[in-house]
C-alpha cells in the first residue's frame, strides 16, 4: 500500500506491527534493511485474526509477497487490539466471574464512589448532577460473596479469616458456574495472607467438585493501594482480559500457519510489550494509542526532537499526549471505559471525536453535534457496502472533493459522493437552511475547533506553552485535519511522518520487550536518623520489595525463553515528603537500598527531580521522606524499525507524482486543487495549498494559506503562510 522506496524487490520482512483499531486495523512492516511498507484493512471484532492477515497481506504486496512468503522471515511481532477494551466498555464477556471480597465491601462497585460517579463525562455534564450516574459494574451484585477477615493499613491482623465464610461462598460460586474466582480483601497488598488462604481452601472445594474454576488473588496481580481501582482491575483481568487470551492466541495461530517461527507480542499501558501468555494482560487494554505515544518518543530520539505533542486522529477518537526530555508521565489511577484503574499507564487524554463520528443537528438549538458515536469501522453514509444511516465527517470530506471516492482504502472500500451530498443535505443542511457544501464545511470547521480547543487545553493545563513543542499529527485522519487543529496555536513545528496512517502501529515495532511490576508501600524515611539507621530498616524493605518484585519479572521473561542475561533491571520508586501529597515518579539510580551510600543516593535523586519539578526552595528535606509504591521493570532488548533518511533531490515535485486536478471546497469557494500521490513525493519536495496528497492509508489535506516540506526522512513539515 506504501512503500518508503520504489523498488518492491528483494525483500526479507523482519519486523511485523499492528494496530487493531476500532476502524481500521494498520500493519507496518520492516525489512532487513530497515525499509518499511504500510497496510491497512478492516477490523474484524469478531475474529481480530483476519483483520490482522488482510493488513499484513496488503502491506506485502508491495513487495510483491503473500503471508507465506513473508511470516517466515520474521524475527519480532506486536499487535495490539480492541478486544478487550470492547468487553469493558459493552460490559459483554463470554464468561462469568465472582468475587470473594472483605464483609462489608460487597457493593464496592455499585457505588463507585468518589471521581469514578462521573468518570467518562464531559466537563459541562458534571455540572449537572443528574448525569453523576454509577456506571455499570462488571460483575453482577449476586455474584459476589462477603467474607468475614480484616487486615488494618499496616497489615496487622484485626478479624482472623473465618473459612467457613470461604467455603460457603465458593460453593455458592461454583453452583452458578463461575469460571473465575476474584478474591480481593482490604489491604491485602501489605498482608496476603488471608488471600492466599482463601484460594487454598477455595482451590479445595474446586478440586472436589471437579470443576473447571480459576483462583485470582488481588495481591499477586495488582498490589496497590486503593481497593476500588484494584478491585475493579482484578475483574478486568478476569472479565476481559483472560477471554482475550483467545483472540491473541488466534493471531499467534495465524502467524504459525503462514510459516512464521516467533512469538507475538501485545503492546502493554506502560509503554512496553509483553507476550500474550503474560500473568497480567490487563495491562494491555489500551494499546494502539500508546503505541503512538512510544513511536513519536523513539522518533524524537532518533532525529533529535525532545519535546513533543502527540495527536493521534482515527475513527472514534482524538488522542493527545506530551512528551518532555524524551520522556511521559504514568498515570497510576487511568479512567477507561467509566472505570477507575490501578495500572500504570502512559498519562494520555482522549476525546470521542473522529472521522467516524456521527453528524447530527440538535433541533431544540438548531446546531450541529458531533458524536460521540462513530460508524467504526463502518465508515459512513457514502460507503455503499455498509448499512449506516447518519452521516459522519467522512462524507463531509466526500462531499468537500477532499477524498477521492475511488481511492479510499486504495479502491478497497466503494464511495458513493452523490449518496454523500443527498444525506448531507437531507439531514444537516436543510434542517439548518444552508447548502450542501456550506454545512459540510461548517462540520469540518466545528471538528477542528474543538480539536484545537481541547489540544490546547491539554498543553496549557499541564502548564506549557505551544511554542515549546513539535506536534507530531498522525492516525488515518490526522493529516486531514492537521491544519485545521493546529492553527494559530503556536507550535515550532508541526510534523507529518508520511506513514501517520501506521504511526500507532509503527510505535508498537518501537517499543521494548518489557514487563513491569508494582507494589504500594508505606515506608518513611526520617529526617532525623542516620542514613545507616534508615537503611537499615526502611531500606532494607525497600530492597526486599524490589527483590520480590524483580522475582516476579524474572520469572515472566523466563516464560518467554529469555534469560537473567538478557535482561535489563529498571528499579522505581514514587516519593514524596512526609506529610505531602503528591509523589514523584523517580529512577533510582541503584538497585539496593540497603547501605547509607545507596539510600544516600537514592534521596540525592528525588532531590534533583523535585528541584526541577518544582523549584530549590519548594525542596523540604527537613520533613523526611516517604516511598508510597516500588516498581521493577525488566526489558529484553528487540530489534526496534529504522527511521528512513534519503538525499534530498529540489523542490519540486517530479511530473509522476501528480494525479489528474479537481476542484475542492475551501472555505465557501470552489478552486482548483492539485493532487498528488503522497508516496511519490522526493525529499526536498515543497508543495503550497491548496493541494490534496492522496496515499491509500490516509489523505494530507493542504488548504490554501499553508505549505509543506517533505525531508529527508519523510517527515512532512506544515507551516502557514498568510
């Protein structure tokens, strides 16, 4: 579909990634010498596999291979899907889980509690309190037995575990059919040893019934503070993320079958990937967007880029994120579909509004609403092979001569422009007295203002200025609207990768074998002993968790055939003073902390990133410190996509890159637009609006007032001129 060099010959494909979207599922393909050629074809929710095989298909063609000349030569493959995240937020999984939980605590997630009562709305909506609705829990209230124990903060034994309850309870289960057990009891994360009892006996009555039921103890898969995120990823982990295992096992099944020798990897929250046999794939609920956030970071090291903004436009949503001194921020607490998570995830915000999003004119105001609902993969009203009956902002790209009907999805998709304008007008313009182009063009416009609105927000709101940035604009739809959302905001740069419809998915090929694992902690540092005392206590637990948890990532690489050697140790803390509230995500420089000189070091490295978090004179070393959670990553080094660099040739475009011009709608006038094939363009290539470069993954719309240089790695280069 989109080659980086014009010659499809002699190819050997190494590195294999995909992006399961919600639309589109894309592929980017990496070949021995770092070439790379895009594919894109429909999601299959049904069965992610053949999704996966068209798109790596479509890529191969362009190297002129099917899936079995090319899936043996792999050496690395990531996907990432939507499967689960699709179980949460449909509340739909093909098994029943339930949950042995501390007396008293049964109807933890009906309540919700707090932020979560309001998770997933707008700002304007939670002004009004009647949208403060709970969301829906993932396991039923019947299927959830209370359980007579208690453990305090400290982990000391308040109420012994009555196992009578346990037994009770588990035949209970097991005479509705569970397939998972969940069992989460109060600050079991500094105690598990009513957990661990509660599955023993648990297990028993299993054994002795004979049934086909799994145990799954909070403790041992998300050790953290705060029972209702823990409790609500602990029965992701068992509602959605366990059934997923068949659709991974699927798509490692497809690449078997086509000859391929190597396992498949799934992108995790942290920023890593992870084999699909890993113990906590809940982790891997949201990852085509953060494969993004990795590909934009490898980009920027690559070529030199510290500071970016990432924007990421597909079918559903616009995804944002930051990135400062190549590096992200870790949200511990994410929201995902209207839940309160305990994983760590790679801070991002996300709004539902994309290409597939539904156009509709409220009547009582007369104005036009987007979304938040979208055609997916659908597409839209002009697509002729689809049942959809509201108009999306793809036809208004139809209807505007933006998109050329017999090239979207390289000719794979079939777009009607009539139906696209008889719709448009029937349901949007004519309700609001206005022509056909004049209320696409004002969809377009209210999509790119709120794009642009909630672009800035995010930027601001964390503090910075535009101006300090390079935004990286990419998804199918990204470029259509990269001009729109990005104007008069500011930035240095703003930057195209002619691959933006493969970005998510190139990142995938970016990131790091890794897993991580965290556990909350309580451990106070005094200001007022010796380093040698302190590290003698609180160091030395600090130490012994790390070990545990090192253990634990150690034993995960070892399920994946990857040795002590090959790993790399990462060792983290959150810290923060005594007394305060917010905590620092800190490297720690060593991996003991048991000795003056290594806690010494340790507390001289939150000292430094809280001086540049904040200021010299905020520092308050006087109160002591505090280390509320420890985490252990483990990364196993993977052969990583090479960002293509080719001699620069002029100016001008050469004669084959043109394609036969059309008039296009900008701004309430007709004009003669020049369209161009997108990957026919050479390095040093300058182009002014308005243009339309027409790839069969993606459109770059350039309007009039802008132009764009395409460099020496392919990168487009957006700039206003007026």
């Amino acid at each position: 579909m989109a080659s980086s060099e014009q010659d499809p010959t002699d190819h050997s494909a190494e590195i294999l990634s995909i992006d399961a979207g919600g639309t589109m599922t894309d592929t980017f393909l990496i070949d021995r010498d770092g070439k790379f050629t895009v594919g894109k074809a429909k999601t299959t929710p049904d069965d992610e596999s053949r999704g996966f095989l068209n798109s790596s298909q479509d890529a191969l063609e362009d190297w002129r291979l099917d899936v079995e000349d090319g899936f043996p030569d792999l050496v690395s493959t990531v996907y990432s899907g939507t499967a689960m995240l699709n179980r949460l937020v449909e509340r739909e999984s093909e098994v029943d889980v339930g949950i042995l939980i501390t007396g008293g605590m049964e109807d933890t997630l009906r309540m919700g509690r707090g932020r979560q009562s309001y998770t997933g709305f707008s700002y304007s909506d939670r002004l009004h309190v009647n949208t403060h609705r709970h969301p829906e829990p993932l396991i039923p209230r019947d299927q959830i037995r209370g359980v007579r124990e208690r453990v305090d903060v400290k982990g000391n034994e308040l109420v012994p575990i009555y196992e009578s309850d346990v037994r009770e309870s588990v035949d209970e289960l097991l005479d509705r059919g569970v397939d998972h057990i969940a069992v989460m009891f109060l600050h079991s994360y500094q105690n598990a040893e009513h957990e661990q009892r509660a599955r023993a006996i648990a297990e028993e009555r299993i054994a002795e019934r004979d049934a086909d039921t799994t145990v799954m103890l909070s403790s041992e898969y998300y050790p953290t503070l705060k029972e209702l995120p823990r409790l609500n990823t602990l029965a992701a982990e068992a509602f959605a993320a366990e059934p997923s295992r068949k659709q991974l096992t699927n798509v490692q099944e497809a690449v078997d079958q086509n000859g391929g020798d190597v396992g498949v990897r799934v992108m995790a929250s942290h920023g890593g990937t992870v084999d699909i046999h890993a113990n906590e794939l809940a982790r891997t609920l949201v990852s085509g967007p953060i494969g993004g956030m990795i590909g934009a970071n490898y980009f920027g090291n690559e070529l030199g880029y510290e500071n970016l903004v990432c924007t990421d436009i597909g079918g559903t949503s616009f995804d944002m994120g930051i990135i400062i001194d190549n590096d992200w921020d870790i949200n511990y607490n994410p929201e995902m579909a209207r839940l309160l998570l305990s994983l760590p995830m790679v801070n991002m915000e996300s709004v539902g509004a994309g290409t597939g999003s539904y156009v509709r004119v409220n009547p009582t105001f007369d104005k036009i609403e987007l979304g938040p609902e979208s055609a997916g993969d659908q597409v839209g009203v002009s697509a002729v092979e689809t049942d959809v009956e509201t108009v999306t902002v793809t036809d208004c790209h139809v209807a505007l001569g933006w998109i050329d009907p017999e090239n979207f999805l390289g000719g794979d998709m079939p777009i009607d422009r009539d139906v696209a304008e008889a719709e448009i007008r029937e349901q949007v313009a004519e309700p609001l007295g206005m022509g056909v182009y004049e209320a696409a063009q004002g969809v377009v416009d209210i999509l790119e203002n709120k794009l642009r609105n909630d672009l800035e927000s995010v930027v601001t709101g964390e503090g910075y200025a535009p101006s300090n940035f390079k935004c990286v604009s990419y998804g199918g739809g990204g470029p259509v609207h990269t001009a729109g959302y990005t104007s008069g905001l500011g930035f240095d740069e703003v930057l195209i990768p002619e691959w933006a419809a493969a970005f998510s998915a190139f990142g995938c090929g970016a990131a790091d074998f890794e897993y991580r694992y965290d556990q909350t902690t309580n451990i106070d540092i005094d200001a007022d002993v010796s380093r040698a005392e302190a590290a003698s206590t609180a160091g030395e637990q600090l130490t012994e968790i790390w070990t545990r948890l090192e253990e634990k990532v150690r034993d995960e690489f070892t399920n994946s055939n990857v040795g002590r050697e090959d790993i790399e140790f990462q060792y983290n803390i959150l810290g923060q003073y005594q007394g305060q509230l917010n905590a620092l995500d800190i490297e720690s420089p060593v991996s003991r902390a048991d000795s003056a000189e290594t806690l010494e070091e340790l507390l001289d490295t939150f000292e430094d990133a809280y001086r540049r978090q904040y200021s010299e004179e905020a520092r308050s070393p006087e109160l002591g410190h505090t280390v509320t959670q420890a985490s252990v990553r483990g990364v196993h080094d993977v052969v990583k996509p090479e960002i293509p660099t080719e001699t620069p040739v002029g100016p001008d475009p050469p004669e084959s890159a043109y394609k036969q011009p059309r008039e296009s709608y900008w701004d309430g006038e007709w004009l003669d637009t020049d369209i161009l094939d997108l990957h026919a363009l050479q390095p040093g290539n300058e182009l002014t609006g308005p243009a339309v470069l027409e790839g069969a993954a993606t459109t770059f719309v350039l309007p009039p007032g802008y132009e764009t240089r395409l460099d020496e790695h392919r990168v487009h280069h957006l700039s206003q001129t007026d």
